[in-house]
C-alpha cells in the first residue's frame, strides 16, 4: 500500500494573521515557519477557505503571504469587490505539490455574482481527480442571503454533475456552513421538538422505545458504564414527560415574556454598556426570571426563545418570488421546536424543574434522542443530499471512518471562548467517494483522533474536550483583553504529531476559530505527479495565480542584473589593453548594451568620455538602432510584457 494523497482543509479567518502566527511559532534559523509547517504538516494538498485576501494583496506582496514555497503551488480564488459583499471578504486558496495541478479554475459556478465573492476554487489533478473547495455563504438574517445560498449550492450540485459527466473522480471540500447530523452540534445547540413529545405523551406512547435513545457504544463494555446507560435512560424518559405535560406553561410564558434594558459591567476596568435581556413569568406569582445572555438588541435577546417558529419567505425584499417556488420556504425551525439550552432555561424558570436535579447529561441524553432535529432548515439539507449525489455517492469523510467519535467539531464561538468548553459545531467537511477513503486498520482508527494527554478513549466527549483543549493547556482569556494565554512551545505543534489520517487536527486557538480536517485518499500520488510536465498540457485559470506575475517579474528583475558576475562587469568595464590609448574610445560592456552605462575611460569624466566617443569615432562606428524613449529605464523594464 502506498501512501496515498494526503488533503487538509482549513478555515483560517484571515491568512495574513495566520501565516504570521505560523512564521512566529514555527521558524527556525535556516527555515521560515511557514515552510517548517508545511513540511510537518505533509499534506498533498492544502485547501483554505476565508483567506480574506484581494488578489492586489497576493500580488504586492506574495513572499509576504507566503504564495511559492518549496516544492508547492499555491491557487486562490479572492473576493476583489465585484459582487454583493465588502472586497477582500471570503476568499479560499489552496497549496499543492507542485507537478499536480493540471486545470485550475475561480470561475467555475458559471454566474458572476456567485464567482464575484471567492467562495469556490476547483482544481484538477494529474490522474483525472477534481477537488472542489468552497467557502459556503452563511444563512443570515435576510432572505436575500438565503436565497442567495441556494442558488450558491445549487449552482455548485451542477458543477459536480458537469465534472461527473466528463468522467471525472470529484471530492468537495471546505466551510459548507452547515450541520449534516444533530451530533455536529454541542447538545444545547439542537432542536428539540417539545410538540411532538407532548403528542407522545399525551397520546400514552412516551416510553423508552418511542424516545429512541442511543445504545451503549460498542467501544465502552465496562459493567459500569452499562449501568449508568440504563440509570440516564430512565431520567431522560421522566424528563421528556415533565416536557411534555409543561409545554402549554412554557409557551404561556414565552407569550408574555419581556425584553428589558441591561447594564453589564466590564469587571477589568468597570467598562458598562448598555443591553437587553428577556424575561419570563414564573409561575402564577409576581415574579420574574432571566433566560438567556444579555444582547445588543432586542431582537437577538428573543432570538431562539420562541415555540412559534421561524420561516423566511421565499419572496424576498424586491418582491420577486425565488426561483425555488413556494413550496421551499426556508423553515428554520417548525411551531413547537426551541434549542435545547433555552428548553433548559425555560424548563427551570417554568415548570421548577430544579428540585428533579435533571442535570446536563441528562438534558444531552435526551437531546440524542428521536425527538432531535436537524438545526439545518430543510431546504438547505435537501441540497446538501443533492451535492453527494452529483458527486457520484460522496460521503461525509470524517463520519466514514469515525461514526462513534463523540462531540469533535471544528469550530467555536471565539468571542464566548466555546472552545476551552468544547461547546461547538462542525462545520468543515471533506466529501469523497466511499472506496476512494482509506481505512485505517481496527488498531489505528481511533489512535487518529488526537485526545490531547488523555487516557480517554478517543471516542468519548472527553477525549474530545482534550484533543480541543491540549488536555486544558489552551484556556480561557480574560475578557479584560490580552490576547490568549499561551501554551508550552510543544503545544502549538501538537496537531502535527500524527501523521497523515482521516480526522480533526486541532490546530492552535491563537491560529483561527476553526481547526483542520484531513483525509487520506487512495491515490498514489507518485505514479501520476509529473514536475516535468509540458506546460501546454495545463489549464491555469485566469485570475487562480495573482501572485505568479509579480514573482516572474521580481525573478526577471533579479535575474537581468545579475546574469554576468562581478568580475565580467569589471573586465569589461576597463579600458581594452589593447586600444590605442591616443583615441580615447569608449569599449561598451553588454550591461551598457542593455541599458546601464559602462564606467568611463580612466582620466575622463563621463560626459567628457562620451563626448570623445561622439567626435573621434563616430565615423568609424556603424550607426546604432534608434532606443526607444526609457527602453533602458527600471519603469520600462517591469512594463514590458511578461
């Protein structure tokens, strides 16, 4: 077996400030960070997405950015201001072996608006395999984004199916900005849907099998563990029953409920500001009681506490009705569904639910259960199946090989410090095709999932919370300001230690608020990878390489200056021995023939040696080519065409 094809994909947040975070913890005296990462990291390929670059960035200052560093390739798709979003926004790149790519392409959604922004770059390896990366829109609050985000993804189902047509293998990757699975998501980030429980329960049917709980994982066979299976089994039942029998209490409640101003208090420097926080009756008396955090708006304060539900029109703010018909308006969540975390607030406040001590893994139990929904609205998920299909039966890479794995996502809340709690989502995938994945052997499977210093199994939510964590090394900051709190030097390269695998690389919090993913393809890359390859058998997209000009022409720059060493120059910038030393004739170097003077005779000035030149051999020279005007300036030079 060889080594495969080794591909990482990466939301960066910015790549300026993470190529300096990786120049800054990775260089050492004879090598730059950037490239010491990358040959630690050993991927095949590198695909980036929110780079936040234009392509004048990439080309005023590509060594900066780090765009040709040994033995890769790099390829960008950027966001130069053309479409609806503020230039230098989004934007994904990509870092290849170099001798790979045969065809690059930021154009390939075929509509401008959805090329515009820099949210898709495809490229094509030798052997006949496209990778797709894409940086997918967010929903937003407005319909205009959500429609744009369908025709986005729908655009992107007909670019996988146009290259399965052309009988080529396709992987698509990136920031889909999406969860596939209620798992992908921190138990308090899921949709519970409290109406169809109190059906259930109303009905009688409530019981443990209608609930669906999970069963005891195959990797935990302690008697133990078995007994506390069935002992949370039990309180999740009685728990979804007091749900149940209390959801008219709750939406009463949400009913009359009150957003009211705020104050908070910086406790660094007793900074206030001024917020909003909504307020719940509780029960028949007087009182009232605080749900959720405190918000800039009213708006947000109520957001994600309410049991009506939440759709968004398919007409949006022009009028125009969406391409998708009526019948795809986007439901973000169904009458009766509410987060997890606010049920539990309002649970509490409600139904005094406190004394029945249903604690968090009770509440995450429950939310594994039946009655979860997807937080992604149904439109977007029906694309999603759309995009694994036109791909030729792609399949979710990480959940391929790691369908036990417990709580491993790939990005937090930076601003909340979700990360050091381990309260995340994923959104960063990589799709493939299901034979083309390689498994690892029984041994090695869940060995590949870094657990920090744990003695956790890898599968477990803990072993999770420290593979995110560096086993607690990466801890909160103090919202006072400073930064984050460093680690050991050893810490900022633990995501390297494993070598090429299927997973999550948990790259530094300092990096991005997302970390890596992986996958190893069987693909052998040395029996199709060609450095020497015709260049006519390539297609490089206009646009995928602003940075190559700017690097020819520094190379050209460097090159026309010093094509003759020094001691050419000064050979033939002295006097000819051999010239009669009565003429005064000037002997031009080839330097002096392209443009830059050659020193003057000994014993004359400049001006003196060329007006001697002029008067006592013109007759004798043949007459030069007419220069034209600032042909041997620098400005003319970087001019010329490349």
């Amino acid at each position: 077996m060889g080594r495969g094809l080794n591909i990482v994909s990466w939301n960066v947040a910015s790549w300026k400030t993470t190529v300096q975070q990786l120049d800054s913890r990775h260089a050492s005296a004879s090598e730059r960070g950037l490239d010491a990462w990358l040959r630690s990291l050993g991927a095949d390929v590198l695909c980036l997405q929110e780079v936040k670059l234009m392509s004048k960035d990439l080309y005023q200052d590509p060594k900066g950015l780090g765009t040709a560093p040994g033995g890769y390739e790099t390829f960008w798709a950027c966001n130069d201001g053309k479409g609806a979003q503020t230039r230098g926004l989004n934007g994904v790149g990509a870092y290849v072996r170099a001798g790979l790519v045969v065809r690059s392409s930021c154009v390939a959604l075929g509509e401008s608006d959805l090329n515009d922004e820099g949210r898709c770059l495809l490229l094509e390896l030798r052997g006949g395999l496209v990778i797709v990366s894409v940086y997918v829109p967010n929903d937003g609050s407005s319909s205009s984004r959500v429609r744009y985000k369908l025709r986005f993804l729908d655009a992107l189902v007909a670019l996988l199916a146009r290259e399965r047509a052309a009988g080529k293998t396709v992987v698509l990757l990136g920031d889909l900005n999406l969860k596939t699975r209620p798992a992908d998501n921190y138990w308090s980030h899921r949709r519970l849907d409290l109406a169809a429980i109190a059906s259930a329960h109303h009905a009688g049917t409530l019981d443990q099998a209608s609930l669906g709980l999970p069963a005891q994982p195959s990797w935990q066979t302690d008697e133990r563990v078995a007994e506390e299976y069935a002992q949370l089994n039990t309180r999740a039942l009685s728990l979804a029953r007091a749900l149940g029998e209390g959801l008219e209490a709750m939406q009463s409640a949400l009913a009359k409920a009150e957003v009211r101003p705020h104050k908070t208090k910086n406790p660094a420097n007793g900074e206030c500001f001024d917020k909003f926080k909504l307020f719940v009756p509780v029960g028949c008396s007087d009182k009232w009681r605080a749900v959720g955090s405190a918000e800039e708006t009213e708006a947000e304060a109520r957001s994600g506490y309410n049991l009506t539900g939440c759709t968004i029109s398919a007409t949006g703010e022009d009028g125009m009705l969406a391409a998708y018909g009526h019948d795809e308006l986007i439901e973000f969540s169904a009458p009766g569904e509410m987060y997890v975390g606010s049920v539990c607030e309002v649970a509490a406040a409600v139904l005094d639910l406190e004394n029945e001590n249903y604690g968090g893994a009770v509440w995450a139990h429950l939310a594994a259960s039946v009655f979860v929904r997807k937080s992604t609205p149904r439109a977007i998920s029906k694309r999603y199946e759309k995009l694994l299909v036109a791909g030729g039966g792609l399949v979710d890479s990480f959940a391929h090989v790691h369908p036990e794995a417990q709580e491993r996502f790939t990005c937090w809340n930076q601003y909340t410090q979700q990360r050091f709690s381990n309260c995340g989502s994923r959104l960063d995938y990589i799709l493939a095709p299901a034979e083309l994945i390689r498994q690892p052997p029984p041994a090695e499977e869940q060995c590949a999932l870094d657990s920090g210093d744990s003695v956790h199994h890898p599968y477990s939510a803990a072993a999770a919370l420290a593979g995110s964590t560096a086993s607690g090394r990466w801890r909160c900051v103090d919202f006072g300001g400073g930064g984050f709190v460093d680690g050991r030097v050893e810490d900022y390269s633990m995501h390297l230690r494993r070598g090429p695998h299927t997973g999550i690389l948990y790259t530094p919090p300092q990096y991005s608020d997302h970390v890596a993913v992986s996958v190893v393809l069987e693909y052998e890359i040395d029996d199709v990878i060609d450095p020497l390859a015709e260049a006519t058998t390539r297609s490089i997209g206009a646009g995928t390489q602003p940075h190559a000009q700017k690097l020819k022409e520094q190379s050209s720059f460097k090159s026309y200056f010093t094509k003759m060493s020094a001691a050419e120059l000064t050979a033939e910038a002295a006097p000819s021995a051999s010239a009669p030393a009565a003429t005064g004739a000037v002997v031009q170097s080839k330097t002096a023939q392209a443009g830059v003077r050659g020193a003057a005779p000994a014993g004359k000035s400049g001006k003196q040696a060329a007006g001697t030149a002029k008067d006592e051999s013109a007759s004798k020279r043949p007459k030069a080519t007419p220069r034209p005007p600032g042909q041997g300036s620098l400005h003319a030079f970087l001019r010329k065409p490349g």
